[in-house]
C-alpha cells in the first residue's frame, strides 16, 4: 500500500504547522512509509497569480494523493474581486461532504471536561455561495440562497451515528472516566424554530437515519441554545450534527473550551478522499515570528484524525497520545502559556512516539 | 403624558416573569403613572385558537399602547403545519428593526468582567423566511433566502454607533472600572469571507455609516472567531453590530458568560415603538412549577431598558441599581444558585426601588 500525501500549505502559519503535521508521519510507526506533493493554493497563490485553488492541486488529489493534509488561508479584510476560499471550493471539488471536529480536553491536565464531536455538513447551507445584488429605489438588497438537501442531511447524519458508536467504543475501553454515562448520543443541531423548511428538512433527515442506529440516543437543540449550553454545561454534549455554517461556528466556540484554537483537528472526509485540517486559520499577526511560534498541535491531531480515518487507528493514537503528553509537559507553544517555539514542540511530541 | 404597555406574556415562563416587570414598572418613581394591556400571543395560543400573533394583538399595539413588553414563545418540538413563531412576526410587522441586548456582569459579584452590548438586525437575514422545497430524482431540496439589505445594515450600524457612544458616557462617568480603556468602539460581525454578497453588503454599510461617527472606533470579525474571542476575551469586546442570525447567536453565548439567560435583557426598538423581551425561552421544564422558580430579572432588566429606550433613564438606572443590589445580595432564584422564588425575588428589587 503507498500512502501519497498532497499538502497544501496556504497562507501564513500554514506554511510553518504543516511541516509539524509531515514530520509527524514521517515518524510514526505502523503506517506504509508516506510520500509527500507540496501543492498550491490560497490567497497569497491569488494575489501571485489570480487563481486562489488552481486546477493543478486539484487533478494532483484526484489522480495522484491517497490523502491529503490542508494548513490555513487568509481571508482579505476587504472584497477582492475575483477571489473565493479555497477551502470552501476544495471541499466541494472533491466532495467531502463531513467535517469531523473533535474537541477533547487531556485527561490529568484540563480542568474542564470536554469530549465532543462536532459533524459538521461541508457542500452546502449558505456555502452554495449563490449570491446575488440588486439596486431598488431603496438602496441594494443582497440574497443569499440556503441549500438543505435530504440527500447530504442523510450522509452527514449516517457519520454522525457512526462517530457516536465509535466515541463511545472508546469511552468504554477509557472505563468511564471524564463523567461518561452510557449509550452513545447525537445532539441534531438547527434552528427550525425559524427555519421549518429548509432546517425541517435536516433534522427529520437526521432522524430518518436514527432508525437505523436504535442504540443511539438522539436529542436535538436549538443552534443559539447550544452555544449557551456548549459554555454552561459542555460536559453533557458528545456527538454533534450541523448543517454547514452552524457547524463553523459551534466548532470555534468549542476550541474556546479547551483553551486554544491551535489544538483543535478536524477532517474533511468524503466516500473515498480524506483531508486533515488544522481549524485554526492562518494567524497573521503571528505568522512571520522568527523562531515559528505557532502551534502545530491541532495540525499533528489533524495528520492523526486523517490516519484514523483511513483506518490507521493505533499510529493515530500514538500520535495523540504523544502529543497529550506534551500538553502534560507544558512543552507548548505561547498560545498556551508555554515558551516553545512550534519546531521545538514538533520535537517533543516525535521523541514521544 | 401617558404610559400604556402592551403586555404579550406569551407561553411558559413568560406568563410568570412578565407580571414581575409589570410590578416593577408600577412601582417604580419617575415615570407616568402606567396602564397595562394584557394581550394574546404564541404556541399555546395557536393550539386553542389556530393563530399564533392575533390581529387585535398588533392593532392594539399600533393603535393604542405607548410601548410593549413580550414575555417568551415555545418552539414545538416537531413541525406544526401553519405555525409560525410570533415573536418573528411581531419584530417585523412592528419594523422593530434592532434588537439591543447589553450583557453585563454585576461590579463587586461577578468574577468576569463583561459589559457588552450585541445590536442585532432585527427584520431580514434568514429571517425573512422565504423557504421552498422541491423534490428531485436525489430526493428533497429545501432552499432559504438570506436578505441583508443596505437600508436595514445602515440603520442597524447607525443605532450600533449611538448606543457605543452612549456606553462609552456611561463608562467615563463610572471612572474607567471594569478596564474600559478610552475610545467607543463598535465590531463589526460577518461571515464575507465566504459571504462576501451578503455580509459584504452588511459590512460595507456599517462601515459607510462610520464615517458619521468619527470618534468611535470601527474593528471587525468574522462570526466564527467572534463566538472563540467571546470565550477568550470577553473584556475586550463592547458594542457588536450583527446581521439577525448571528445575532441570535452571538446574544446567547454572550449570556453565558454572566451566568444565566435568565439575566439578559433586550428591546426590540423601532422608530416609533420599543417592546422589552427577556432574552430566554419559555422554559417548559420549570414553567409549571408551584412557587414559579423562573428568573424574573431578565423581564425586569428588559422593562428597565425600554423605558430607557424611551427616554427614561434615571428611572432606568434606578431599577438596574435595584436589581444588581438584589444579586450583590444572594436574593437570587435557583438558576443562580439562589433559593428564592420568582415573587421573592420581585419584591426584593421592588424594596430597593
Ligand atoms: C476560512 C473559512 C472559509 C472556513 C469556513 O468557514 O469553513 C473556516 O472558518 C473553517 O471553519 O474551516
Ligand atoms: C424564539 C426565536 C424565534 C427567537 C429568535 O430566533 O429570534 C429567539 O431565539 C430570540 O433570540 O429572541
């Protein structure tokens, strides 16, 4: 079996978590030995040559990557013509429908206790970005559309129950520790008190496929009271499903909880394509820090996540493990309260593995 | 002068924290004597009588009360064909166009410092609920308008810049406590980095009206990063500008962080109507309890805030001192870790007006 990684490094501390994430693999035990294509893209390729994901990186995943590991990219802090995220394209491009955001604090070190899975749809809600401007005698009105189909609601509902069977898997083997109750739970999240159509449609997808999981609970909130409870009381949440933008945000108020946005992972996964991802943007105000002081953790957790996807599950958890231990350590970056720089927590966590 | 408000305590809750505020407005010196209109609105009503927002309720409104107060409305659990919340359609049928809502920890109580207020868009977004839904060979597809407009965005940034304003006066005469550092400073919040149409317009506008303002400061960020800063860094946020859903949002995670919904107030304010509305829900968990435990201090606060928004302010001031004293004093219901009952409570603020 090879193991072919694209890496595309984007913008600004992308450049420099990415090749934590590369050092990682390259190191850990139990894996076919891995490959690596540097690929393009981001807003700095754009301002370069006019074109933010060019068709090269993406004929490169299709045809020539086994996976593929994503680090940042900035988003200008005013409308350029012409420009659109790559990230968002990429995942439609390639259809990885499921954005997998687990946010876990480390036993014996965190004093929160925090073991939830954000699922969140990646293709469509408002990112269909089909936009549209018109002048009236009253100024301009902007439209956006909002696209919830059963047929992605029911995918990404399938993975939620899936990650609900195999995080409790985990609990179990764990014996309970960090308050875990009992059978495995997912927690639709919407807004069809408003919303009835087009969140109606999500959560009675969700639930059409709950059918099939009878061991599963399932319960469902409000996406504003869940942000309220992700705060008051995170330790009763375990698998949550989004639609897309919901997701977005829940999963950046879920990194809040553990302390750092440079710890969170996530994949972007589709039927036969996995994508790491760091959920961290591209940090400009830090990124041209010499030494590098960004975080590479959640880049490491993403290149683990990816590894477990593709059903590489003990390397995956060496890779955690080694990297909780250096959270134990204190052996982290400033995000952190630490005084390593990212090559120096990089090392710590390869001594480890 | 005469005072008469409109009194929608809805379902649940509403109906006991609603007569709290009305009791507080009675007693409290420094405004026209008041009369009350009790009027229909919400769930329970639609299941007697098949309408949700009764006509009488909004021609009253219009015709014959100075000012409203809403009490709360309960989202079924499941669709419920002609259902539509009446919260949703009062804002817009009134063109209550923002929906104010100041989040403050209490000085000397609370360990966090957190004095911000969120200026939610109140009419458009996806709450123009424009929804359809087709069937095709891949099964259903539901699609929502989001409309944010340059009318609707300009006089939400304007009302944003006003009450920044405002809060910076009463920052300065409170003597910088709470680490207000000097200049009014509104943030704008959106997503143009994947909606750059939509929360480009919205950005824009707001920025246009800035330049009215030249003494407050103009930052922003993205919605997502808002909700992770809002975890990080409370302190440092003040004045928020958002399109409705973010708003929505943003609002309960901010109520969060003072410890209950049960204390966040806010008004939904128009031209020429204000209605107060307790920023939590209807509560049916403890809406039948026998004394009422509902947290009455998000309907006083929110009856102190529309008289504000009318122009009562030292009489405004006068209940908010009431009630900070009430929760300086333990005097609290059991969201709060207090023992009191929701009329217990009442009279505790009613003694110290
Ligand atoms: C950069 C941006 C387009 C992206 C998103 O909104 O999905 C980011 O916030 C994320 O969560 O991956
Ligand atoms: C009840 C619901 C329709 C309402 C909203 O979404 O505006 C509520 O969440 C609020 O914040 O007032």
């Amino acid at each position: 079996k090879v193991l072919k990684i694209g890496m595309i490094a984007g913008d600004g501390i992308g450049r420099q978590v990415l090749p934590a994430a590369q050092r990682v693999l390259e190191a850990v035990p139990g894996i076919p030995k891995p490959t690596f294509v540097q690929l393009d893209a981001g807003f700095e390729h754009f301002q370069k040559t006019g074109t933010a994901l060019p068709r090269e990186t993406v004929a490169a995943l299709k045809s020539d990557c086994t996976a593929a590991m994503f680090g940042a990219v900035s988003s200008p802090s005013h409308k350029v013509e012409g420009y659109s995220s790559p990230i968002v394209a990429l995942r439609k491009e390639m259809d990885l429908y499921a954005n997998v955001r687990p946010v876990k604090s480390v036993e014996n070190h965190d004093a929160r206790m925090v073991d939830m899975t954000i699922v969140r749809e990646n293709t469509e809600c408002l990112y269909v970005k089909q936009e549209q401007i018109e002048e009236t005698p009253q100024g301009r009105v902007a439209r956006a559309t909002r696209q919830i189909s059963e047929r992605a609601s029911t995918r990404i509902g399938r993975m939620a129950f899936e990650i609900a069977l195999a995080a409790a898997e985990v609990k179990k083997q764990r014996g309970g520790s960090y308050g875990w109750t009992g059978a495995p739970t997912v927690t639709v999240v919407h807004k069809s008190n408003v919303l009835s159509i087009t969140d109606g449609l999500f959560r009675e997808s969700v639930r059409a496929v709950a059918k099939e999981y009878p061991n599963v609970e399932v319960n469902e909130q409000i996406v504003d009271s869940l942000v309220y409870r992700l705060f008051r009381e995170p330790e009763k949440l375990s698998t949550l499903v989004c639609p897309n933008l919901y997701g977005d945000i829940v999963s950046d108020g879920a990194a809040a909880l553990v302390g750092s946005l440079g710890l969170v992972p996530s994949v972007n996964v589709g039927d036969s394509f996995i994508m790491g991802e760091p959920v961290h943007g591209s940090a400009p105000d830090i990124a041209d820090r010499v030494p590098s002081i960004a975080n590479p953790i959640a880049s490491i957790r993403s290149a683990a996540l990816m590894l477990e996807f593709m059903g590489y599950v003990e390397p995956a958890a060496k890779i955690y493990d080694a990297v909780d231990d250096a959270i134990r350590a204190g052996k982290v970056t400033p995000d952190l309260g630490g005084q390593m720089s990212t090559d120096e927590v990089t090392e710590e966590v390869l001594k480890k593995l």
